[in-house]
C-alpha cells in the first residue's frame, strides 16, 4: 500500500533541501559580490586622491611633499617655493 506524499525519497523534504542550498548559494554569491564592490570603491578612492594630488601638486606645495621645511622649502631651501623667500636666521646668518 502507497501512503500519500511518502516514499521514493523525492518528497518534500528534497525539494526543501533544494531551495535551502540555493537560498545559502544566493547568500553567498551576494557577501562574495559585496566585498568586491567594497574593495573596489576603497582602491578607486585611493587611486582618486593619488591622481588629485598628483594634479594639485603641480600647482602648490603640498605639506606631505619631502624636503618641505616647516613653510614650505623653495629650490634653496628656505621661502615660499619660488627660491627667493625669506631665509631663517640659520641661512642668512643674522
């Protein structure tokens, strides 16, 4: 005698299984794809605020540049960037 909705093993439970593995596959697939995109926007702000100070350092001097001297180093060391500024008393020996 057959009981209704039993045996064979391809009952409900199955189907259940099926739909929980392809529920946890989704879950997954969307973490894998969240964390790309998280990686992805923190290495193309970095890439963004390299090439802007690349851009701005063309045009001013930037304090994280080496060999700024506190006011900003000129070609002689001292001043404003343009080699004529304002020696410290170190330079012009004053």
């Amino acid at each position: 005698m057959c009981t209704a909705g039993g045996g064979g093993g391809r009952g409900r439970g199955s189907a259940a299984t099926i739909w929980a593995s392809a529920g946890v596959a989704f879950v997954a697939l969307a973490a894998v794809a969240a964390g790309g995109y998280v990686a992805y926007r923190a290495r193309i702000r970095a890439a963004m605020a390299a090439e802007v100070r690349s851009i701005l350092s063309q045009y001013m001097e930037l304090p994280s540049d080496a060999g700024s001297g506190g006011g900003g180093a000129g070609a002689n060391g001292n001043g404003n960037g343009n080699g004529f500024g304002r020696g410290t008393i170190d330079d012009t020996g004053f």
